[in-house]
C-alpha cells in the first residue's frame, strides 16, 4: 500500500510537500500515514502525528 515516504514542511494550517511521496510517519507510534489523511502534526518540531491520541501524548511529555 505504501511506496515511498514524502518529505514535508509542516505550515501553520497546510503542509508543503518537498520530496514525494504518499506517507509520512508518526513521530510517536511509528505508525505510516497517508498524506491525504494527515490532519495532525507540530510545525515548531516539523513532527507528524498519527492521530489527536499521539498528538496528545507528545504536548504531555513536552509539558514535563
């Protein structure tokens, strides 16, 4: 299903796409994403997200 990881530049409320590609990964789980079902990511660490559940737990180990 997945071929080849994208390289991204997450922006406020848009990524731009700098390699090609049709995934990204998780920066928690390790979990493959698909580009048109990214929703979650952090631009100040340019880190994806698999869902609102990871996204979550990095804002609390960064709150630590």
């Amino acid at each position: 299903m997945f071929k080849k990881l994208a390289k991204i530049k997450y922006l406020p409320n848009n990524f731009e796409i700098l390699e090609q590609g049709d995934h990204v990964v998780c920066a928690i789980s390790g979990k493959k994403i698909a580009l048109e079902n990214l929703t979650y990511w952090n631009v100040d660490q340019q880190e994806a997200y698999y869902s609102y559940v990871e996204a979550s737990e990095k804002r609390e180990r960064n709150s630590k």
